[in-house]
C-alpha cells in the first residue's frame, strides 16, 4: 500500500480534484437556478419545463455524491492517521491493495460491500 507519506499525498491530491469538482457542480447549479428563475416557469406548459428540472435534478445528484465522496476521503485520511488504514471497517479483514488502487476510500473488502449492498 505505501507509506503513510505517500497515502496521504494521494488521498489530499484526490480530495482537491474532488473539491474542485464540487465548485465547478456548485456553479452550474446556480447558474441553473438563476437562469431559471429570470424564465416565467409554468412546468405544465412550458416544453423546456421537464427538462429544465431534470437537469438541475442531475447536478444536484452529482454535486451531493461529490460532497460524499469528499467526506469518504476525510474519513480515510482519518484511518491514515490511526493506522486503520486498509483494514476493512466491518470484518477487520485486510482490504485488497488492488482495491484500494482503484478506490482509496474504501473502508470495506469487497465481500463486506457486496453484503452491505444487498436488500435484506
């Protein structure tokens, strides 16, 4: 996995690209807003209606995952400094280098996620 060093240089290099991700997404969205609000807005009759708010429905979904995924970095920041780091959250088990390469956040192996994952 890396020094702590070298994991907390990726996890803060992924959460800036992240937040920059959320200003760009915050922006857009109030653009939308704003655009939207110098437009008489009658969804009924307006043909631009449905999408208009299904756009800005969009950006709010993407701009809250981004926010999610930087409080997700926080926390594994955190489990850097506690040396948690790599230890899945619900068996303990060793999370998979791999995985973590791909998803540095990941507080779960992947059989915990797949489980977490399921309708009971």
């Amino acid at each position: 996995m890396g020094d702590s060093s070298d994991l907390r240089t990726r996890l803060a290099d992924a959460r800036e690209r992240t937040l920059a991700q959320v200003a760009a997404l915050s922006e857009e969205f109030d653009g939308l807003v704003e655009a939207n609000a110098l437009v008489a807005v009658d969804d009924e009759h307006d043909p631009e209606g449905s999408s208009t708010a299904f756009e800005r429905a969009h950006v709010a979904s993407l701009l809250g995952a981004a926010r999610e995924h930087v409080a997700q970095l926080d926390q594994a920041l955190e489990r850097v400094e506690s040396g948690d780091y790599g230890r899945c959250a619900v068996c303990g088990g060793e999370i998979p280098a791999e995985r973590l390469e791909v998803r540095p956040a990941a507080s779960t192996c992947v059989g915990c996620a797949g489980k977490l994952r399921r309708p009971a």
